[in-house]
C-alpha cells in the first residue's frame, strides 16, 4: 500500500494541543491565518501526495536513478511529479511573496514535507534543499545572486545542493580542500571533488544550483577558512559550467535519489557571504535542515507503521490469548493484530510517532515566531528552543525511525522480509537519516558541548520552564512529567560539575544525556495530548503504550549518565579498604 | 574487507573459561578429544573459510542468485567453495562416523558454523539445512530411507531443505495444506504450495532433498494433523521428480540463498516418522537449528565489529577530547577510534559478540551431552538447558546482530550508507535471523509459555542454579550476578502468580522477560570471563563496556515486567479514594 496522509491525526495536534492558528496571527506575516485555511493546505497537501508522489515510490527504489555519460535519469513519473509539486506552489509554500513564495507558515510547510517523505523519501530529497538553499541565499547572497537565482530556487525552477562532503572530510568539515580562486572579474573558479552530493545531478530540472564549501588562497586552516560559493549548472549565458557528476553511488536504500560524486574543474562561482565565514552562512538552515530531518524521521516511521497496521488488520495467524476477539468471528486464527507482542509494536510505535510529531511541530511554530515576531526577546526565546531541540529531536526521531521501521518489518515475518510489501525498502531507507546532517553522535554532542555546558545548563532550564508551564501540576501524569524534568535539571548540574573534573566525560555520556531529553519531552507530549486528546483508543492505546513501553527508559539513561559522573565527582573507595 | 576468523579468541572461550576438551573427554565418543585436536580442526577451518568462503560474499550480494527456466545460478564461486566444503568433510564434522562423518563435537560445528555465516551468510544458508536433515532423517527415517539418503545428506552430497511455510501458513504451521495421498507402493504423492524455501533449488548438488510439512487424507485439523515425508528433486531412477522452484524472492539482503517458491505436483515422497507426527519429527532438531541461527548472529555481529574497528583504526577526522592518544603524532585529526562515541560502539558490540559466544558455545557442549553422555540425569539436565536457553540465545543474538550492524554501520557515517565497504550488507543480511525459525516474538512466548511457566519455574531456576554454582561469591562482580539470579526467579514466582489471575498477561511480557534472561547469563558470561581472562585491553574494555552500557537495561526490562504484574496482582486503589 502506498502511503496515505491523514490530515485528521495532524491537525488534532496543531490545532488542539498546539493552538497553532491563534499563535500564528499574533506574528505580521500571518495575521489572516485561521483554522480554516489551514484545513485547505493540509487537504491539498495530502490529496497531492498521496495521488501523485506516493505511487512512485515503489519504482524509486526497484528501477532507481540511472548514471550513464555524465547524466542522471531520475525514476519514471519523478519528473512529472516534480513538475506538479512546483506547478503547484508546494515549494514555495514559505517563501516570501517578493520571491514569487505563499509567505505561509513554516509549521505547514513541516507537515507537507513530512508527508512526502513518508510517501516517497527518494523523490523528496532534491525539493527538500531547496529551503536551506533559499534562505542561505536570502540571508548571505549579493543582491546580483538575488537577482539571479532567489526567485528561481523559491519556485523549484531551479534545484539547488548543498557541497559539503569530500572523501576525507565528512563530521570534520574543517578537512575540506576544494579551492576557490578569485577571478578578476569578480567570480570564483572552483575546483576540487566532492562526495555525498544528493541531487548533484539529475533531469528535474535545468539548471542546479550548487553551493560549494570552499577554500580561498591563503585561508586559514581549519573550518574558519571555509568559504561559500554558488557554481551553477549552467551559467548566466546559457554554457555549461566545469561542474560535472562523476558517479552515483550505490546505496542501502534511498534509490530514488542520486547521491553524486561531483567534480569541479575550474568551475564558475560567486561567494556567498563573506571570505572565509561560509560555515556561518551555511548555519543559518542548520536547524531547518535537522527539524527537516527529523521531519522525514517522523514521516517515514509513519509510513512503516502504517503498512504494518494494514497487514495486521487483514493476516491471521492462530489464536490470540484471553477472551474472543470480535474480529475472530468464524475464523479459526485471529488476526495478528489482536496478539500481544503485536499490539505492543503497533502501539509503541504509535506513541513515537505521535508524541514526536508534537514536539517537531511545535518546533516547526518555533521557527515562525523565530523569523517573524515582533519581539527580540521573544525570537531569541524561539531560537533558543530551536537550537536545543532540534539535536535532540534529529537524532530520537532518526533512531526511532529505523528501530521503529525495522519492528513494523516484524509484523509481516517472513513476508516483511521479501520486497512484496514494501516495508523493507522503509527500513532501509530509514537508515541514513542516522547519519546525514550531522550524525546523530554528532547531535549529542552539539546538544551537551555546545548547547547544554557553555551557558551553564541555563538555556535548557529555560526550555524545559517553558514547558512545564503549559503542564497542569494538579494532573498526576502532568506532575509525574515536572518531576522528570526536575531529575533532568539536576543531572544538568551534575553533568557541569562532572565536565570540569573531566573535559572527555560529556562525549561518553553525551548519547545518554540526549535519549533521556528526549524521553521527557516525549512524556511532556503525551502529557498534553491526554489533557486535550478525545478519550478514544486511537489516542489511548498510544498513550498507555508509551507509558509501559517507551517511557521506562528515561530511568535507565538517567542512571547510566549520574553514574558516569558520579565515578568522577565521588573519589572511589582507597583500594587498602577495598582489600580489606 | 573480508572475514577473518580468530582462533584466538574462540579458544580463549573454549578452553579457559569452559575447559570444553576435558569435559567433552567425559563423553564416549570423545575420550580421545584434547585441545590439540581441537586447535588443529579451529585453525584449518579458519583458513578454509578466510581463503575459499569469505572472499565470495560480496559477489553473493551483487550478483545473487538467478532464476531461469525453473534452474537456479547460485553466485560465481559458490559451487567449487560447496565442493571444497563437502570435500574436506566439513559437513560431516560432527556426523557418526557409519555414515561417512568425523564423530567430532558438536561445539566445534558451531565455532566452524559461525565463521561461515560470518565470512558469508548466503553461503552457509543451504549446508545450514544438513544437520537439522540429518538428525531428523536418523532419528525418524526407515531403514530403506536411511539406506538412500543418509550418508548422502551427511556428506553433503544432497543438500536438503525445509519445506514448512506456505502462503497463508507461517507461524501458525497448524494451517499448512499441502496435501499426501498414500500411494499402493508405500509412498505417497505429495501437492502444494511452499514458501520461503532456502536452497528449494540450486546448482550446488545435483539431487536436492526436500522434507516436507503436508497433511495425509482425513487427518484431523491443526498441528496435530501434520505429516513429514520426504520428497527428493531426482527419484532414485534418476527421473525427474515433480516438485519444482516456481521463483526466487527478491529480498532485503542474503541474495547469496535462493528463497524459493515450490510446487509440489503430486510429487513422489515417502513418510518419514508416523502418520501425523511431523511436528514431532521436525522438533528434534529445533533446539539445534536455532542455536544455528543464534551463531549465525554472532559471526554477522563479528563481521560487522571487525570492518567497523578496521575502519575506526584507519579514518581521521577531528581532534578527540582529552590527552593526545598515542595514533596521533603529527596528524591534526585523530583517528575516529579514539572518539568516545566511536569506541563506546566497537566495545559494547565487542561486549555482546563474546558474551554471547560463551553462551552459545556453552549450548552446543550441552549439545554434545544430550547426545552422548551415558548418565540419563546429565542427558536429561542438558536438554533442559537446550530448551530454555535457546530462545533465549536465537531471540538476543539476533536482535543485537541487526542493531548491532546498524551501530557498526555509523562507525562509517556516510561510508557506511552506500556498498562500498560492505556494512551495510551486513545490516541487511542480519535483519532475517530475527524472523526466520521462529520469530523472536515467538521465542519470547515459548520461553514463557511453554518453558517457564509450566514447571512452576522449576526448570529455569535449575539452570540459574547450575550458573550459580560456577561463580565465586567472594568476587564482586559474581555476587552481583547471583543476585541477578536471585531477582530472577523472584520474577518467575511473580509472573507466574500474575498468569494465574491473567493468562495474557505472559504474551504481554514475554519479550521483556526474555530480555531480563538474555541480560542477566550475560552478566555471568563477562564474569566468568573475568575470572579468566588475561588483564589486557582485548579483554577489560568490553567487560568495561558491558556493565556501562549494555547491563543497565536489565534493571528497565525488570521493572517492566513487575509493574505489569502488579497491575495484576495488586487491585489498584478505589476510584473514590483517588477522586480525594
């Protein structure tokens, strides 16, 4: 079965836990913004998806992309489907309206970009850069690159990528070698070869639109050297620029996307940004990029789920335990949905998906308010948010999806096993999400090294404040979440005082320190879903199953990070009284 | 790169910790056994699967297997390696010596089984099948049945296969429907459809012999209606028989196995065990084939650990935190082994490999006692331990083979993603053993249905007891495992007395239950290895990394599986009560 949105689950969410519409107007930009209008994006959204983007996902991966003489043929119907996703104005649902851009809320646009990945992963890479690219060019471009490609990269009539990667400068990009050498006319030549190019090249589009991590002469070693340059395809006069895909790579899975080695010989490119300050650049759609991420997570562990739920509803296979199910009727096997260790990975998932899909949508409203409010104090509130959830959420979401995608993958046994379902190309598509955008050891340690320490653990007290006061302490299962946030607090606190004794500490502990966030902010959520959620199995099943099956590892990592610090805080024992 | 067996390592397990060759010189058929034997066997097989099998595996990815005309092409190589393994009697290891086999333990066919799935899993998929043949053959075959296979099938001659699943058939076999009509000449015709046939056709031996789960005319339904016989491609005039590959599956990984889907046109075959009693005949070599499978995910989880450390001991990127590792002279990025995260990875699947190795090389000893000691006590308290412990093994082993694999698969970040090291292969070829032989879920359900709870946990606390008694409760570390053992069967009591008010409740916590299980022998494993082994690094990391992140989760599935008793056996408080 393909993929199919359901706009019900989202907007139970945003609308009723989240309250977006209401917080939405309070910002310039969306002062008419309602319910109703977003009702009409969600509907379309999902009648787009689910017609045209998810039925290819199937050939996406079987046929893939093809690499003969320099050139990529994408899979049948992709560029059709791509035409259609940017005849319609989906990529530019956020833009600005100078742009040609729907000036819509980021938040929609979330949900859109979650469903096409559920839906086709492979098709929705290329269409997924073009944001980061957009709003790096906004915020860094000269006016002349405006001019250029602003407007053409906001609509999808240009694809853009980002060149970041080379063979041996993956997590460390301050390796990178690709030199970019002035020209008097102002323009860079760029030469170097880079890796792990999604988009790099392909028939969607014309013209491609790279943007080049780079080295000017004389920069200075390290990241801090590191300048930006945009090397289109195609340059201003129509010619072919020296900027040419060498190879695709054979992958586990995401087939429908190339994933190219690109070479640039001299190739013709401008700065973007200042010298040596392209890291900056490139940061600001960081955390765009990782809610992205975290986004596709969330959709393609839907995906999986749903698969999994449909097949459980329809196979039987002997008895369930305790009384009659109704669904056994006449039959003499019951349907595996009504078997225990069933029921718990369908609903365990469930509780993932749900719970996370709050958290990433409030992120998302974070993003809004970040770039639109009126209040300085208030958009550094949202950006601060933004910059530690959104590590924390890339990398829960990401293992959730594969783990998750795998247990759905049991539910059909043998059969999940055999391409048939399609539920083994979600698992192994899933399995990249863990590593690119910055792996997910490197989230944790950005969240504990860059985000928790060097303010103190201030900025995630402030977080977690925030959270708690949308709590109802008179609730047991809203206390229960304040007092796992208290533990957090604490462990924050141990963890700095840890930290001094031992600088390596926080990179053993750093993975630990991340799951336990997460878990108290999925608890958080489903806190706030059981305070507004209707008292129905769809939402109580998830609800009981995160509780007994998700939530007890909050302990286990909590204890597995006090511990650690504790062996540096609390001098062991003299080994004489041990002897004794 | 390829698989390299480590005799080192197996030996130190063997022989240190387990003193596996006095204890086999206990039984008769292996007074002769000493560790020089064993060595010479360990180390010849070593190199036949380092020089002949392993080299293949990549080909067996790419390539696979090709269906044509009814005929399948097993990968380039596959047939002169097979000739090589049936030549040099490695499939008769462990086979008496009247039907052509070495009469060697069964715990060095386990060492040499491991290294083959390690070295190439879709290799080792159809000699897997002879043992399993063979011990059901010897057991339940006639005399004129032995006459024509049994030598054949120990040798390897014939390869064999397991035709259980059919289409609507999987775990529930109590569905199966192919039929056996009886024939006047004493043997029957057999017809049906069978699914997930491994090696049901290739080009590795000319006569395939198939043993095949079908139900004779007016057997009652259900389970207790099944019947074995044996149906061979070639009939003993050399005709052509009619049971026929319709296909291949196209699967998520293992494309060196042709899992095939057979036709059965009343097929000529004969009985073998009674009328009805297939399962019975099958079940002789259950224990036997999954603590196969759980070996198969131990080398899968080797193979996986030795690129990935390979790796980490060759790629740089970033300065590590803390003191200048010795790698690092006058590099500017330290090699990714010297990371925390990265050696927090390698050393907890270090951790699980030789954990879980002792184990199941303990399992295979217990094997050999079933079989072979004259003491009826010793034969019985074996089986017993075969029967509890290896669900237990299949359900852990595999789950952490595929998370595993997923783990030493970030070690290479991007690389890791795309085929050219060939983790990601391992990732994928790993993901069936959680299926295959039983469901880890239905692992779960036979350990507490059918072996814990029968008893009164009787059994189970008599293995804990046997565990116990090889501790030393003046360490430690071995008293901490005792008192494991202790919470142990304090949980058995408990969910017992919870099954007796909800008789769900077992399928409820079964996978917990087993986790706590699979935890706690695994604390004995490492303290028993601590007793042992020499005071390196080789040895002290992974114990290090064990009690750091691996034994943690033991006190969460505890507490899991407690909580959901008490829910049970403890009424929660009144309603009203709550209300105030």
């Amino acid at each position: 079965m393909n993929y199919q949105p359901r706009p019900d689950d989202v907007r139970l969410l945003l609308d009723t836990v989240l309250g977006a519409a209401p917080r939405l107007r309070a910002l310039a930009p969306f002062a008419e913004f309602d319910e109703t209008l977003q009702a009409q994006v969600l509907d379309e959204a999902g009648r787009f998806v689910a017609e045209v983007v998810a039925p290819l996902n199937r050939a996406g991966d079987e046929i893939g992309c093809r690499f003969e003489g320099g050139a990529v043929t994408t899979p049948p119907g992709f560029r059709e489907a791509y035409r259609g996703l940017a005849d319609g104005g989906w990529l530019a649902l956020s833009a600005a309206s100078e742009h040609g851009g729907q000036a819509l809320p980021a938040v929609l646009e979330a949900v859109l970009f979650e469903w096409l990945n559920a839906a086709n992963h492979g098709f929705t890479m290329a269409p997924a850069l073009l944001h980061g690219a957009y709003e790096c060019l906004r915020h860094h471009g000269s006016p002349d690159l405006h001019e250029r490609y602003l407007s053409k990269i906001a609509s999808g009539e240009s694809l853009a990528t980002m060149c970041l990667t080379e063979a041996h400068a993956g997590s460390d990009l301050g390796q990178v070698r690709t030199r970019a050498v002035p020209h008097p006319d102002g323009s860079v030549r760029v030469s170097g070869g880079k890796i792990f190019i999604s988009g790099g090249e392909h028939d969607l589009t014309p013209n491609i639109v790279h943007l080049v991590l780079c080295r000017l002469p004389e920069a200075p070693p390290g990241p801090k050297g590191l300048s930006l340059a945009l090397v289109p395809k195609l340059l201003p006069d129509g010619a072919r620029n020296a900027a040419h895909c060498e190879r695709i790579e054979e992958k586990m899975g995401l087939h429908g996307s190339p994933t190219c080695v690109m070479r640039f010989d001299e190739a013709t490119g401008w700065l973007v940004g200042e010298p040596h300050r392209g890291l900056a650049a490139m940061f600001v759609m960081m955390n765009a990029a990782r809610l992205h991420v975290a986004l596709q997570a969330i959709g393609l562990l839907d995906a999986a789920w749903q698969k999994a739920d449909a097949y459980a509803a329809e196979r039987r296979q002997m008895r369930a335990p305790g009384p009659a199910p109704a669904s056994r009727g006449a039959e003499a096997a019951d349907l595996i949905g009504e078997h225990p260790a069933i029921r718990r990975i369908l609903q365990t998932q469930r509780a993932w998906i749900d719970g996370m899909r709050l958290l990433a949508y409030r992120s998302a409203l974070q993003l809004d308010v970040a770039r639109h409010d009126a209040d300085p104090a208030r958009r550094q509130r949202a950006e601060r948010w933004c910059a530690l959830v959104t590590p924390v959420l890339k990398a829960a979401c990401t293992q959730q999806a594969f783990d998750g995608a795998s247990a759905c993958l049991q539910v059909f046994g043998g059969h999940g096993y055999v391409r048939e379902w399609g539920i083994e190309q979600v698992v192994r598509d899933a399995r990249i999400t863990m590593i690119y955008e910055g792996t997910n050891e490197i989230q944790a340690i950005d969240l504990v090294q860059r985000k928790l320490l060097p303010d103190g653990g201030a900025g995630m007290a402030a977080v977690l404040i925030e959270l708690r006061d949308e709590l109802d302490a008179s609730r047991e299962q809203d206390a229960d979440v304040q007092r796992r946030f208290a533990q957090l607090r604490y462990l924050g606190t141990t963890l700095l005082q840890a930290a001094q004794r031992d600088p390596s500490l926080p990179f053993e502990v750093a993975d630990d320190y991340l799951r336990t966030v997460a878990l108290a902010m999925l608890a958080w959520s489903w806190a706030r879903i059981a305070q507004t959620a209707p008292d129905d199995a769809r939402w109580r099943a998830p609800a009981a199953a995160f509780q007994r099956f998700v939530l007890p590892e909050f302990e286990m990592r909590l204890g597995m990070v006090k511990r650690a610090c504790d062996a540096v805080l609390v001098p062991p024992p003299a080994a004489s009284a041990e002897a004794n």
